[in-house]
C-alpha cells in the first residue's frame, strides 16, 4: 500500500473535493442553460399560438365578409329579374 504524509493526504483530499466540486459547479450550469432553452421554446410557442389566434380571426372575418359581400349581390342578382 502507498504510505502518503499527512500533508499528502491533505492534498490529495482538497484535490477530490475540488474535482467534486467542478463536477458539481458544471452539472449546475448545464441544468441552468437546458431550463433556459426550455423557457424559450414555452415562450416562442405561446408567441407562435397568439399569431395563429389572430390570423384564425382575420380569416374568419375575411370570410364572413365575402359572405356577405357574395349575398348582396346574389340579392341584387335576384332583383333584377
């Protein structure tokens, strides 16, 4: 077995600690910019559903009026028979 000093053990224990530590310290930074990647996709999604809403209602009333545009004249069609 390896016989290390008290200072070499010493060493070699902060030394773990701080491979730990980093360890630690970059899971953190990866879990951070994941949620961050995940908030920003939410966030574009309910973007692109709000733009979807609207131009669902511009649609429907561009065709409710060509409906009634297309009625008035059937009706101004059928009044000149």
């Amino acid at each position: 077995m390896l016989n290390l000093s008290d200072t070499e053990e010493i060493l070699a224990i902060l030394l773990a600690v701080a491979i730990v530590m980093g360890f630690v310290f970059s899971t953190y930074k990866e879990i951070q910019s994941t949620i961050a990647e995940e908030k920003a996709k939410l966030r574009e999604k309910k973007e692109t559903e709000a733009k979807v809403k609207t131009l669902i209602q511009y649609l429907d009333a561009k065709k409710e009026l060509i409906d009634a545009v297309n009625e008035s004249q059937k009706k101004e069609g059928d009044s000149k028979y």
